[in-house]
C-alpha cells in the first residue's frame, strides 16, 4: 500500500496567534513592538513610567522615566510644555495615554520629533475610538478619535496600529464569533479600545 508523501496542513495553535489576537497585556506588546534597544538613550512617559519601562533595563537600555501624572489629580495635559529636555537625545521612545490626554496633539507631536532622534523606533499605548465612530459624536475624554490618528500618521509616516481585543469573558458562539471577526473587519467595532501606535519617526 502506498502512503502519501504529502505534508499535513500546518495548524496554526493559539500559542502561534499574533500577539495582538492572544491576551497579551498592552505593556508587554508595546515592549516588544519598540524591539531591541539595548545600549539605546529610551525616553519613557507614563503616569507610572517603571512599570511601562519593566525590564527594559535589563538589556542595557539607559532609562529617563517622565510622569507626567493623571490629569484627574489637577495636572494640566500639556504639563510636557514645561519639561526641558535635549534636542535629538533619544533613541527610542516609549509611551502610555500621552498623546490621548494631551490638550493640543499637534504641538506636543512637534516637540516629541524634538527629544527623540530622527529614525528612531516608538511605542505608545492609547485609547482609541474605532474608524466607524460618529464623527458628529465626540470621542470619550482622553481618547484619540479617527481624526486624531491621522493627524498622527501625518507627522508619523508609517504608523501601525495594534489594536488589542476587549477583555471580556466569552459566553456564546455569538460572543466568540463576535470577538473573532471585529479585529479584522474595523467597521463593526464600536467600542473604544486600547491599541498600540508604533513605528519610526521621520528620517
């Protein structure tokens, strides 16, 4: 009898999904989207930059945390306006809900291509609303709307979004096809959700 020389089709396992279809935490994926950064001057904003920044400092990467604080607790959203740092210092960037509290998004993208170098890589995580969102209906506050994001790939050619899926348990095929499809189909996604911005600022 004669056997088959032809391969088994590959089953993709979800150890194998990409990242941003498992339950990666948005920490962690921002980590690993900025890439290899040892020996690299990382600029790190967060209202908790250590925890962003974990074990960032274990490849040698040279860590200058700014917390620039919850707005909620009195802090201005442009507070980065008072902050003094030198031009094209860093080589990477590493952010978390910056640009999405900032009172004026544009300034604040001119002052970042400032700090970090041309070229070098980035990583924020931020709010966004989907693409099928209302424009007649403003965003939920600190939330980068789809006007908001083009104005970002604007300054920032080439810019990835990551869209993580909603931590939510699943209690119907209708909720498991539901939560399947939506990362790939944006049109039928109403929620906010975080995502993960990354890239390289312009040559």
């Amino acid at each position: 009898m004669r056997t088959s020389s032809v391969a088994a089709p590959r089953v993709e396992t979800r150890s194998q999904l990409p990242a941003a279809r498992s339950s990666t935490r948005p920490r962690e994926l921002a980590r690993a989207l900025l890439g290899p950064v040892a020996d690299a001057q990382v600029l790190v904003i967060s209202e908790a930059p250590a925890l962003l920044a974990a074990g960032l400092g274990r490849g040698r990467a040279r860590i200058t945390p700014l917390a620039l604080g919850p707005t909620a607790a009195g802090r201005h959203p442009d507070a980065w306006r008072s902050t003094d740092l030198p031009t094209w210092h860093f080589d990477a960037l590493l952010a978390e809900r910056l640009l999405s509290s900032a009172g004026d998004l544009e300034a604040l993208l001119y002052r970042l291509r400032t700090w970090v170098r041309p070229d070098a890589p980035f990583a924020l995580v931020e709010p966004i609303a989907p693409p099928a969102w209302d424009p007649a209906t403003a965003a939920p506050g600190a939330t980068l709307s789809p006007g908001d994001v083009e104005l970002i790939r604007r300054h920032l050619p080439g810019l990835r979004v990551t869209r993580l899926p909603p931590e939510q348990t699943v209690t119907s095929w209708a909720d498991a096809l539901r939560t399947a499809v939506e990362p790939w189909i944006p049109a039928l996604t109403r929620e906010v959700r975080l995502a993960v911005l990354s890239g390289r600022f312009p040559p």
